[in-house]
C-alpha cells in the first residue's frame, strides 16, 4: 500500500452519509422533547414529537431513498438498518429516561414518580423499552419490505412512500386523542387522488406512458395505499389502547372482520382504487401531451 493511500482520509459512501443524517434525526427528536418537557412545555404539543412516529416515518423514506445512494439494493439488506433505526432509537428513549429518573425531572414523560429512587421500578420500566426494541424491528422490517417492493415498479416508489407516511401520520394523531375531524387532514384519500395527478404528469416524460405500463402502475398504487391502511387496521385491533378510525376491536368478531377488511379492503378497493387512479392519471397523461407542431 502507497503511502498515500495510507494517509488519504476515508471517504463515506452516500448511503451510510444517509443513515448517519436519518439517525441523527431520531436522537435530536428524543433530546428536543426532552429538553422541552423540562423546561415546562405541555405534553400535547411535545407529544408531536414522537420518536416512535419518526422512526417508522424514516423507515419508509430510507428504504424509499437508499437505492439511489447505493444501499439495500436486495431485500436481505433492509435488517441490519431496521436493526439499527430500532436499537438507536431505544436507546435514546432509555438514556431519556434514566436522566429524567435521575434528575426527578417531573415535566417529562420518559418517567415516572414512580422511577424516582426507586430501582426496581425504573429498572422494569427501562426493560420495557428493551423489549420495544423486537417490536421495532418487526414494524420497520415489514414497511420497509413494502417500501423496497415498489421499486420494481420505479414510479411508484414516491406515491407509495407518502401514502405510507400520510397513513402513519393519521394514525399517530389519532392514537395522540386529536379529534377525528383534526386529524382527518391526514386523509391519505386525498393522497392517493393526488398521486394519480402526479403518475400521469411523470409517466409519459419517462416512456412509461403507455397504456398498460400505466394501468399497472395506477394498480400498484391502489394497492399498494390499501396495504398500508391495512396494517394500519391490524395495529388498532391488537394495540386496543389506542383509539383510531381504522378499526375499533371493542365490536367484536375481530378475525373475521379483518379478514373482511383484507379481502374487500385491500384486495377489491385497491383494485378498485387503481382503476380510478389510472383514469385520472391517464387524463393527465393526454391533457399535458405536448402538442404538435
């Protein structure tokens, strides 16, 4: 080896640059509420910003983005950075808590009165948060599976992603206790018409303007938002302490109506929905064609 090449500096390839600027993210997040938690600020303007939320948010976006910086090009690699994304961001909620424990920071909500002096307790409370950490990865594992899938279907990739983030956002809010009507400006309806505008603006400029590339794509879209809304329905029925529009599981019949909502919902309404969304996108496609001269 040269010695130049000995002293050269490393040099970081985008891809881990990406994962650097995403985790920073999350610590900042967990620190920010921290700070503004002790200072007096109110838990339901700091409870907005949720690490939870953020890393499934970021999970979607990593797994959206990555490819193009030369990361999780096969679906093997999506675990250890979804190990990663889970262990950070436990991590920081435990480093959280133990100074609020600690130091008896009584306006924060990483712990409780009844963590102060008391070992046992914050050492429980603390494992909790250990234990989190398995449910993470599952949940960050599968919406970045969904997320890298799109990119078979490369135009999709964008749609798909904020569908994805408008179905987190909404369901956050809602688990938060705002209002249904406040929290209904989330509507991933809206997003999923928004991105039939944007597939039929892009598709032609980028030779997939053809009409059965189109349909497919409007196909996958449909789908791909039911999906989401989906797994959205599976975690209010087994997370029954958050109350949110897609599922309320005090009704009863639970497996059959999540099968009902897996069959009519996803497979029937995303069908359904694609279809809207290929004849919108295929208006656009025609009304933005240029003209000949």
């Amino acid at each position: 080896m040269s010695p130049e090449s000995e002293g050269a500096p490393s040099v970081r390839s985008p891809y881990v640059m990406l994962l650097y600027r995403v985790l920073f993210v999350l610590a900042a997040l967990v620190l920010a509420r921290l700070v503004l938690e002790a200072a007096g600020a109110p838990w339901d303007a700091t409870r907005y910003l949720s690490s939870n939320a953020a890393l499934f948010l970021i999970a979607i976006y990593l797994a959206a983005v990555a490819p193009l910086r030369g990361g999780i090009q096969k679906f093997h690699q999506i675990f250890l950075p979804a190990l990663i994304l889970s262990v950070w961001t436990a991590a920081w909620v435990i480093l959280a808590t133990l100074v609020s424990a600690l130091f008896r920071l009584k306006g924060s909500h990483f712990a409780t009165p009844a963590d102060y002096g008391n070992w046992g307790h914050l050492g429980g409370h603390i494992a909790g948060h250990v234990i989190e950490v398995g449910v993470f990865f599952l949940l960050t594992v599968i919406l970045m599976a969904l997320t890298h899938l799109l990119w078979r279907w490369p135009l999709t990739v964008g749609p798909g992603a904020m569908l994805g983030a408008l179905v987190i956002i909404r369901y956050s809010v809602e688990a938060m206790g705002v209002e249904a009507g406040r929290a209904a400006a989330w509507s991933s309806t809206v997003g999923v018409l928004l991105a039939a505008f944007y597939l039929g603006g892009i598709a032609p400029r980028l030779g997939e303007g053809g009409e059965k590339r189109l349909f497919v794509n409007s196909l996958v879209i449909g789908w791909a938002w039911r999906v989401w809304v989906f797994l959205a329905t599976l975690l209010s029925a087994f997370v029954p302490f958050y109350k949110t529009h897609f599922f309320d599981p005090s009704q009863g019949r639970v497996a059959v109506r999540l099968l009902q909502s897996f069959g009519g919902g996803v497979i029937v309404e995303g069908f359904i929905w694609g279809v809207i969304v290929w004849a919108i996108a295929r208006w656009i496609a025609r009304a933005t064609r240029p003209s000949e001269a």
